[in-house]
C-alpha cells in the first residue's frame, strides 16, 4: 500500500509516497481503508528538524494521526462496529501512519452524515486536542476563553466547542479571518503588539482562560491570564515552562507521563453530537491528493492555511 513518510530532516520536498507492507488491526483496534486523513502541523516541525532535541525519530518516519475511511478489519474484543461501518478516528502516537492507504485506529466514532470524507478526516486530532485542553483548563458555562490561533485546524474546532459548554470566546487571527471567526463564535481580534489591551477592552470582567495554539507570544498569554497555571499552550514552545505554563501533548492510558496529558478521545463522542445538531463543523483549509503531500506540508508551513489539510485517497 502507499504511505506518506521522510527519511531524512529537511524542507517539504523530503515528504514523499512509499510502498510499505499493510498493517492490521490487533487487539482493540480497526483498521480502515482510509478516504481522508489529516496533516499534522506539528510533524512538519518533526520533519523540519527544529523539534529534534524533543521527539526522538527513527527514519523512515510515518505521517498522519487522524483518518476518516471503512472498516475492513475488526480486532479482537471491538465491538460496536463491524466492516463496512463509516468511522473517524486517531492512530496511536507511537506508530503515527494515517497518511496511507490503510490505516489502524486506537479511537473511532460513528462519521457524522453532516460530514464529508474531508471534514471527517482532518477532525479527530483537532477535536481530541480541544477537548484535552478545554478540560485541562475546566471551561464551561459563563466563562471567558481567548483561543490564540483561532483559525487554524485546531482553533477553529477549540472555538466551537468551548461555545458549545456555554463560553464567551476571544479569538486572535489575521484581520482576513475575522469574519469567518464570528461565524463560528468567537469575537475576533488581531495577533501582535497591544494585544493585552485590546482582550482586556473586550473582556473588562477579565479572562478565565487561554488555550495557545499558535506559540509565540507566552508573555502577553499570561499578562492577558493573570496567572499562567490559566493558559495552556499546544505550540511546541521550550520557554512554556519558564513561563510557568503547561505545554500539553497527548498519550494513551490512564498514566500519561513524561509531562503528557490522557487522551480526551470522550471528544469524539461529543464531537458526533455537536454535527449532528449542526453546531460543529471541520473547516478545510485545502485538500491535496496523497500523491501531492509534499505540497500540502509547504502550505502548512505557509501559515497562511484557515482551518485543516487533509489528504485525500
């Protein structure tokens, strides 16, 4: 089968296709034929690089968390599901591979009929890390949340449901997105230089929480927090910690470890939920064929990208 992967650090050109032997599903787990699957934008960072004192790498490396597609394998104790069945779901992080022909997942839901194949593919990662984060920073009714990077494929998901527990949502974007984030919820403001001035001008009463997803500018997250056990980052920053702010980043089970937070893969569920009530949709920045996966890591370093790329069997 094909798989999207790199064998050397490098810019967007060292992704390519491979054939690779077809995994199987095990115990507790599917494999589907996937249609859609998600780019990571932080494997980009993997792949360029820049994270390698961080995430060990053996080559070749394996892209992808997220996949949408049928089931065509069901391991042994799964239940609820059979072959045929339209899911959405997560690899585990250990072996990655959902930018392929087949791919194993450890986490599934039922695909929303609201969605379609390139929504539900590049959803799972998003709505995992959202939930992860909301519930890490215990948002709910009545509170204020400022996502930072909230159009982005995790932002635009981290909006939507922190609106859904009852949230008055803050969002920063390039001005080009403002619209696009009232849509979806959110109050809109710029990035960059006055930014504690211009959430404090829109939310007096102040701010309960701060979910980064975007890096880079810690010091204004937590002046605008207050306190910066308030703000949890997704962006692979190495100065969260002199911040004092918690950088998350997922592992399965109930011990995560090594600093990592539980999985929130109850996300999915309620993810489900949310489509169906027509309150949750997965923004596509764009979609690329499998074949062209290098092309869509260049965009994604572009930063340019309003919402998730995915790639498409």
């Amino acid at each position: 089968m094909r798989a999207v992967q790199f064998s050397e650090y490098g810019g967007p050109g060292v992704v390519h296709v491979a054939e690779v032997e077809e995994p199987h599903a095990g115990p507790g787990t599917v494999r589907v034929a996937v249609r859609a699957s998600g780019l990571s934008a932080g494997e980009t960072r993997i792949r360029s690089g820049e994270l390698r004192g961080v995430v060990p790498v053996t080559f070749p490396f394996r892209t992808g968390f997220d996949a949408a597609g049928v089931v065509d394998e069901v391991g042994e104790g799964v239940t609820g599901v059979e072959a045929g069945d339209e899911v959405f779901g997560m690899t585990a992080a250990t072996t990655r591979g959902a930018n392929a022909d087949h791919a194993v997942l450890v986490a599934w839901a039922p695909k929303p009929a609201a969605w379609g194949w390139e929504e539900a593919g590049g959803a799972a990662g998003s709505v995992e890390t959202a939930t992860r984060v909301l519930d890490r920073l215990g948002v709910g009714a009545g509170h204020t949340v400022l996502v930072q990077g909230a159009a982005g494929g995790v932002g635009t998901v981290a909006v939507q449901f922190a609106v859904a527990r009852g949230a008055t949502v803050i969002g920063t974007a390039s001005e080009r997105n403002h619209d696009f984030l009232r849509s979806l919820g959110a109050e809109p403001t710029t990035y960059g230089a006055g930014l504690v001035e211009r959430v404090r001008a829109l939310a007096p009463g102040g701010v309960d929480a701060v979910f980064d997803c975007a890096g880079g500018a810690l010091p204004d997250l937590v002046a605008v927090a207050e306190d910066p056990a308030r703000v949890v980052t997704i962006a692979p920053d190495l100065t969260a910690a002199a911040h004092g702010v918690h950088l998350s980043h997922g592992a399965p089970g109930a011990d995560p470890g090594a600093g990592a937070d539980p999985l929130a893969v109850h996300g999915l569920g309620v993810a489900v939920e949310l489509a169906a009530r027509g309150r949750l949709r997965v923004p596509v920045a764009a979609a690329f064929p499998l074949a062209e996966a290098a092309a869509a890591h260049e965009l994604s370093e572009s930063r340019h990208a309003r919402g998730k790329i995915v790639l498409v069997n």
